[in-house]
C-alpha cells in the first residue's frame, strides 16, 4: 500500500468513526460498532437501543447525519447491537 493510499484510508476511517459516534450519541447508544461490506458496498452500523425508535424515528434521525456525512456507500444500514 503506498503512502498515499495509506493516509486516503486513515482518513475515510476516521470519516466513518465519526459518522458512528455522531449516530452514536444521537441515539443515545451507550455502545456501538461497525463493519463494512466492501463487496456490496455497505456500511452497517450497529447501536445499542436503536430497536427503542421507530422506523420513522431513525429515518428522521439518521437521514440528516448520513445526508451531511457523506461516505459514497451504495447503503447505510443501521441495526440494534445484539
């Protein structure tokens, strides 16, 4: 991996580590991870208390985070932390 390629991911991960901890404390989550679906392009993202909202609590919630924070996924998904 050269330097660059090196610092262009550190740089989408901290991206993404951000996106969680922003969901994260808008939802309130006392815990939360992620994993990423490099195949399918998809970033999932599990937070804690998320099954407490309704469909369209997150929506309301989420969309303007993911919306703001762009990391050109084909799909975000949220799930509860199991």
């Amino acid at each position: 991996m050269t330097e660059n390629s090196e610092s262009e991911f550190e740089e989408w991960q901290k991206d993404v580590e951000y996106l969680v901890k922003v969901l994260q404390e808008s939802f309130e989550s006392a815990d939360a991870r992620y994993s990423v679906d490099d195949q399918n392009d998809i970033l999932y993202i599990e937070l804690e208390g998320l099954d407490d909202y309704s469909e369209d609590e997150i929506v309301e919630i989420a969309e303007p985070l993911l919306e703001e924070i762009d990391l050109d996924f084909g799909d975000v998904i949220l799930l509860p932390l199991k």
